[in-house]
C-alpha cells in the first residue's frame, strides 16, 4: 500500500514533443504528489509538486494531472528540449505529524532522452 | 543560500567496516532527511531528523544509524558493511511546514561502493 507504480520506465521523445510519465498509488492517505529531476551526478531537485484538492497545476512547461478517483497522477512535459533529457521521479507522501517533515515514497523513476 | 552540502561525495569501503557520512543542511532548515538510492531498489527513505531526535524511520536494519547535531548537521552510520549497501546516499533538508510549504531539497548526494 505504499507503493507508487511509474510508467514508462524510459521515455525518448523528439525535440518540441510532449513528454508523459505516469503514477499510480494505492495508500488513500497520500496528501502530497511531487515531481523530482534528477540530473547525473546530482541529487533529485523538486520540479513541480500537487495536492488531491485540485486536478491540474501548470508550471511554465510543466503540468501535473491528478485524478484522484482513479488513484493516478501524470506529469507532462511540453514542447521538450534536449535540457530536459534526465529522470523523473514521481513521489507520494502524507502528512506524518504537526512539524514533521514528509516521508517520501518515489516511483521507481523514467529515464527521458529528448532527441535534438 | 548555499544548498545542501554532503561530504565525503566518494568513498570506498570493504565488507565488514563502517562508514559515516555527513550532511550539512540549507541554514535555517531543522529538518533532515536521508535516503538511499539503487538501481535495482530505486530510492528508499531511511531516516528523518529534526531537532537532534529522529522522528521517522524507514524499514531498513539496525545497522543504520543516524544523528544530529544542534546545528542541523547531520550523520549517518553504516557498520559491518554489506556489498549490497553499496548506493548514493542522498540527504535532504527542509524547514518545517510552514504555509503548506514542504519542499526537501537534495544534496548531490554521497557514492558509497562496498568491495
């Protein structure tokens, strides 16, 4: 139950396309979905992040969809550049206590090549 | 504001020894928490600190410790090493919730490779 499933595991698009990985998670008690990029070499950085209260949030090129029937929640990349070719991590996690910092639980991450 | 610093970035060990990494946080930022990170088991939490007293802690065996200090800083400890321990250590900070805001923020991360 608190696993969080991502789709496709590699993802290679062309320059200018729409990149779209997908989640799914089992624990109703998640509050918070985020969205890491992970570079080589470096830690994962937050890209984008939503709660279940809303169904869409849009970040310059970066869209999260969240349907929260259907326990599921994607992340689009428009108009993909080459910059973006790195891996995407989708995360889930839920409020622990009052001050306490979120436990995150990743997917097990896509690997996106944008093809110039 | 400088970001997340972790030391050593490498490190190479042999089965049986032990290691402790280090991680300084963002200033300002109590909060700090550490995951491990495996092709195969992808990335896994394993401990969170705020306030030098661990709060949260993932499922991995005794041999994993942590600690934090009173200015943030945190360690973590990994005794009688395993070749599976070998991973990227990450570490990540973050102020408490305040306002719904509740991003951590990643270090770059310690490379741990167990002969």
């Amino acid at each position: 139950q608190q696993q969080v499933k991502q789709s496709p595991q590699s993802l290679i698009v062309q320059k200018g396309g729409i990149s779209i990985i997908n989640c799914a998670y089992e624990n109703t008690a998640f509050d918070y979905f985020p969205w890491y990029q992970q570079f080589p070499g470096k830690g994962p950085a937050l890209l984008i992040a939503i709660r279940p209260d809303v169904s869409e949030k849009k970040e310059g090129r970066f869209t999260i969809s969240f349907n929260k029937s259907a326990k599921q929640f994607s992340l689009h990349i428009m108009d993909s550049q080459p910059g973006d070719s790195a891996t995407y991590f989708c995360a889930a996690s839920w409020t622990l206590s009052s001050g306490s910092a979120r436990q995150l639980t990743f997917g097990s991450g896509t690997q996106l090549t944008v093809l110039p | 504001k400088a970001g997340v610093t972790q030391t050593p970035r490498y490190l190479i060990k042999t089965r049986g020894q032990q290691v402790t990494l280090s991680c300084s946080p963002i200033s300002g930022h109590r909060s700090v928490s550490w995951y491990q990170q495996t092709p195969g088991q992808g990335l896994q939490f394993l401990f969170e600190y705020f306030s030098e007293t661990q709060r949260n802690k993932g499922n991995f065996p005794g041999r994993f410790s942590g600690r934090q200090f009173s200015n943030s800083r945190s360690e973590m400890n990994v005794s009688t090493l395993e070749l599976g321990d070998s991973a990227l250590y990450l570490c990540a900070s973050s102020s408490p919730p305040r306002e719904r805001q509740e991003t951590q923020y990643f270090g770059p991360g310690t490379r741990l490779l167990v002969l």
